[in-house]
C-alpha cells in the first residue's frame, strides 16, 4: 500500500491537488489510486498527454500493472487522453471540461504532469493555467491532480505551488485537506517537508481571517524541523494577533509538541485528543 | 553576599554528616523563603522531606517535587527545571528556592550519566531567579559522588557561612573530561538493522520501531521517544554532516542501541544539545537537545579515519517522569 492509499479514504482525492513526487514509481502508484476513485464512482477521467507518447503509453501500463481495465474504460469512454497542445490554449481547460461533464453524469477529474505543461506553456502561463483550473473546480463537479516532481519545486515555485493547493497536498509524507475553515494536516513532518509545510502554513495563515485551525489527528510524527516551520510559517500571522489551533494530534505526537514548547507559544492552543 | 539580593541562579552546595547540621542548613533557609512568599520546593528524599515540613509545621506553601536522580532522564530535568522556572516568573512569583538532595546513582555508570546536570545548571539555568542549596549527607553519599559535587557548585554553604567555591569547574570543562561510556557489546555483534545511506527518515523510524518492539522490553513511549531521538541525529548528518550518513540498530531485551555515523568531523562543543532554548523559537540545535531528552544515552565521537558517529541507547529500566505539569 502506498503513503497514499493509506489516506485516501479519510481524506479523499476530490477537489484541486498537488502530487508531488520523488520517483516515478510512487507517482504512478499514487495517480493509479486517484484513477481508480474516479472510474469507481462513474466519472469521467481526462488525462493531459499525448497517447502516442512514451509518457502516455507508461501511464497505460501503469494503470493496467496496478488492476486497472484500462482499456474498457477507454473503450467505454470514461476514460480520454488530451493534447498538451489543445488544452494549453485560451479556454482549453474550460473547454475539455463543459465537455466532458456533457457526457458525464457523475462529474469529471483531469490531471496533468508538470512536464507536459511546461513544455506547452511557459512558466508564466503555467501559473495561470494552475488559477484557471483552481477556478473550475470551483465552479464544477472537477477534481484536478497536477503532478509535479518534488525536487523541481523549492523557493517561490514551493510557495506558488502550496497557495494554490493548500487543500489539496499529496506528497509522500504529507497530505492536506479542507475540513471545514481548517485545514487538516496528515502524515510525518520531518526533513522531508519541512519546506513544504512551511510554505503551506504561510498560506493558510493568509487565507485565515484571524483564526487558523489545524487538523492534527492523523499527524503521526512531527520532528524538530517541522515544528521549527509551524513557527516560522505562522510567525507573521501571530505576531499581528492571529491564533492557531492545533487539534486533536495522536498521543506521541503532542507529547512531543508540549516537549518542543509550542503549546506555550504565542497565540498557539493545542486542543487534546478525545 | 547576601543571597537574597542575587538576582540570578544562585546554586550552592552544602555537606552536612549529623541531623542537627541538616537542619541549620535547610530549614532556615526554606523558612526565609516563605517569609518572603517566595516559592519553596524541597527535593530530598522522603526521610528528609518529613524532617523538613515537620521543622517548617507542614507548612501548606510547600511544593515537594520527586528527587533529582529518581525519576526520567537529566537533561529532561533541566527541561522541566525551566518549566517550572518559566511558569512561576510568569506567575509574578520573585524567586524560587530549592532545597535538593540529589541521588546520582550507586554505580560509576550512574553518576557519570547523572552528573552533567549538576554542571549544566549552572549555565542552563543561570537566566533564572533559583536559589538552589543541593545538600549532600557524606555519610551516605559515594565519595566519588560528593568530589563530583565539590566540582560543579559555585558555592559552598556551612551553617555560618557561604564561600566562593575555589574547585569549582566549568559546566564546559566538566562535561568534557567525564569519562566515555564504555564500548557497548551489543555494538560488537551483527546489527539487527543496517542502513548505509540514509535518504528517507520515514523508513528509519519504521525499522528501528520495528526492531525495538519486536527484540527488546523497552516500553512503547520510550520506543517512540528513542526512534524521534533517532530522527534528529539522523536530520544534523544530513544536514550538517558529509554523507553518506549510515545507521547500524542492535537490539538486546533490555535495551536498544543506534549508531549514526557520517564522514564528517562532527561537533565538538560539550555542551552541545545540554542547553535548553527559549521557548519562543524553534533554534539551531534544538534538534539535539530535544534527542538528549529522549535516549538514556547520547555519545558522539570522531574516530581519525572513521567519520563522526552519535550513539544512542535507550533502556527498558529508566523510570518515566510525572506527566507534564
């Protein structure tokens, strides 16, 4: 089972998410669970590649190496590959979705790899592609999954990248979801995203309007480096008065909040676990 | 010097051999404390705790705290020495005052683990309003232990008078000439688990938790405590260290030993990872106070030729301290 699998059900793949990946290995098992939601609830899978590359015909056997008929379900038409070249046009991603959802009953999910994006659109336009698409899901019965590769994003593009999908994080160790106003947080938060997670934070704190609730109980580790981002990445917001709330986090992991000292920072309450 | 007017860590060392001494050295000096409505706290053991509160008539104001030595692990306690030091200035309060009877141990192990925190005080908590009066009964105390005390008190107390301690030592110096552990011969046989570069710090915390749960009788909290220990030494090679950073993990029933080793040269401060921070920031080195806190043991060395190796160890005998107050 994948980091991933492990979550999906508590934490869904629906609405705008970031797949960020270290191989190819954990980016094709976690895009095999996202298509295998899709297909099992009827909707319509849009996939942005061409078919007749070797990316494409990788993720065909992908799929088929993780249990997916995917040959029936392109035969049957839940499943289609697009273009980078049509869709990363103006109003292509509008587009292909009105369309899709026309034949689909049940609402549609469409993803893209940073990859194929970069080379149709420059990084500028990718930004914008990113709102464009942020924008539909809010408007339509769309999840998006945007695969990036971890390493390739770091400094503003990190940044860029969390405040657009805040919400919506898959990366090996840590997953975000909305619940509510807060934002629940899940996984282990060590080196490995500590970056990631600070960039998160500032966004959320952004978005926050005074108050930042953070879901913590399916946080089952959470390091000095992490804790060192829940700090900085909510500094800013505290210092103007803003509160953060740490909910519920696993029995180790506020032993070792309380240990760090953060449940005496200020404008920081930790709100134990039932 | 008049103690009460030092502001400051005032930590002061005092032998006594009768009851009759125990009693000039302590219970005047608890008494003054409650005078002044200051924060009295009595850390002995419990003949002596009984002695006192009936010298002081059970006075309510009291706070008896566990021993130093008895419970958790000693930079916890420096930990929770500040805690408490933060909690009470926060109150208002104006000074806490202490009397200690540490027991450090009954073995040469023992002692040398516990003596870093009578020597580290004196810096960890020098920002802080404790007058502190450690109290030793040479009677019962191991020589070695009450040389060890002459060492680390910048002063010494009789009945009449306090004095400059002149063989006092610096936290630094003490620290750095306490004899290494001994070589583990568990670190002798074939390791449990091996890792010779460490890329994913999620997959070390699975094996060694494995490893740790399913060969030895430590308790789970300290499993966890140990593999979160484990984590930051493993994030300073990564970071700070040259890599490949390895990790070898030996498992006995009555303990479990980690070995982090990288090619570089490592740190050489003694104090490193003694000290406890402000509780504002998350600092450099916050990472190997907070793996201190959470192993019995911490060791680092560079072998000439052989890179810079942490050991840690953590044993199923240490008891937990209180829960967090």
């Amino acid at each position: 089972m994948t980091f991933g699998e492990e979550f999906h059900t508590a934490l869904g793949w629906d609405g705008h998410q970031l797949l960020l990946h270290k191989t190819e290995t954990q980016r094709l098992a976690e895009l095999a669970a996202w298509v295998r939601d899709g297909l099992d609830r009827n909707e319509k899978v849009v996939y942005v590649q061409d078919s007749r590359s070797d990316e494409g015909f990788g993720v065909l056997v992908a799929l088929a190496e993780h249990g997916i008929d995917i040959e029936a379900a392109i035969s049957g038409g839940q499943f289609e590959f697009v273009a980078p070249g049509e869709f990363f046009t103006p109003g292509g991603p509008s587009r292909r979705v009105e369309r899709a959802l026309a034949t689909s009953g049940a609402g549609v999910r469409m993803s893209t790899e940073a990859c194929a994006m970069s080379r149709a659109a420059s990084a500028g336009m990718c930004e914008k592609f990113e709102r464009v698409v942020e924008e539909l899901c809010r408007r339509y019965p769309l999840s998006a999954l945007c695969q990036y590769e971890q390493q390739a994003l770091s400094g503003t593009s990190l940044r860029e990248a969390a405040e657009i999908h805040v919400a919506g994080i898959r990366s090996p160790q840590l997953h975000t979801a909305r619940e509510g106003a807060g934002l629940v947080l899940a996984g282990e938060l060590d080196l490995a995203n500590g970056e990631l997670l600070a960039a998160l934070l500032g966004a959320a704190c952004e978005a926050a309007n005074g108050h930042l609730v953070l879901g913590m109980r399916q946080v089952t580790f959470l390091g000095v480096v992490a804790a060192r981002a829940l700090v900085e990445g909510t500094q800013r917001f505290r210092d103007q008065g803003g509160q953060v709330m740490l909910v519920a986090p696993p029995a180790n992991t506020e032993w070792f909040l309380r240990a760090l000292g953060i449940d005496r920072m200020a404008h920081v309450a930790l709100e134990e676990g039932g | 010097m008049v103690g009460s007017e030092v502001d400051g860590y005032l930590h002061e060392v005092a032998f006594y051999s009768a009851d009759a001494e125990l009693f000039s050295l302590a219970v005047p000096f608890l008494a003054d404390g409650l005078d002044r409505h200051e924060t009295v706290v009595i850390a002995c053991s419990e003949s002596v705790t009984a002695l006192l509160t009936d010298a002081l008539g059970r006075d309510e104001r009291l706070v008896v705290a566990p021993r130093i030595g008895t419970v958790g692990r000693p930079v916890e306690a420096i930990a929770r020495a500040q805690q408490m030091l933060l909690r009470e200035t926060a109150a208002g309060v104006s000074r806490v005052r202490l009397v200690g009877e540490p027991r450090l141990g009954a073995t040469s192990e023992e002692w040398t683990w516990w003596s870093p925190f009578e020597a580290v005080v004196n810096q960890a908590l020098a920002p802080y309003p404790l007058w502190g009066r450690c109290i030793y009964d040479t009677r019962r105390q191991p020589v070695q232990v009450l040389r060890m005390s002459e060492r680390t008190h910048p002063y010494v107390v009789t009945p009449d008078a306090r004095i400059v301690n002149p063989s006092y030592v610096e936290p630094a110096e003490f620290v750095r000439a306490l004899p290494a552990f001994g070589p583990d011969p568990l670190a002798q046989t074939t390791p449990a688990a091996h890792v010779t570069a460490v890329e994913d710090l999620a997959a070390i915390r699975r094996l060694t938790t494995a490893v740790a749960l399913s060969e030895t009788a430590v308790p789970e909290r300290a499993v966890a405590e140990f593999v979160f220990a484990l984590t930051e030494v493993a994030t300073n090679g990564l970071l700070h260290g040259v890599g490949p950073v390895g990790l070898r993990v030996w498992a006995a029933p009555d303990r479990v030993v980690a070995d982090v080793t990288d090619h570089g040269s490592g740190f050489d401060d003694p104090l490193a990872g003694y000290l406890p921070f402000a509780t504002e920031r998350i600092d450099p080195g916050h990472g190997l106070w907070m793996a201190r806190r959470f192993c019995d043991h911490l060791d680092a060395e560079c072998r000439p030729g052989g890179g810079f190796t942490v050991r840690l160890v953590t044993t199923q005998a240490t008891p937990a301290p209180p829960a967090m107050c």
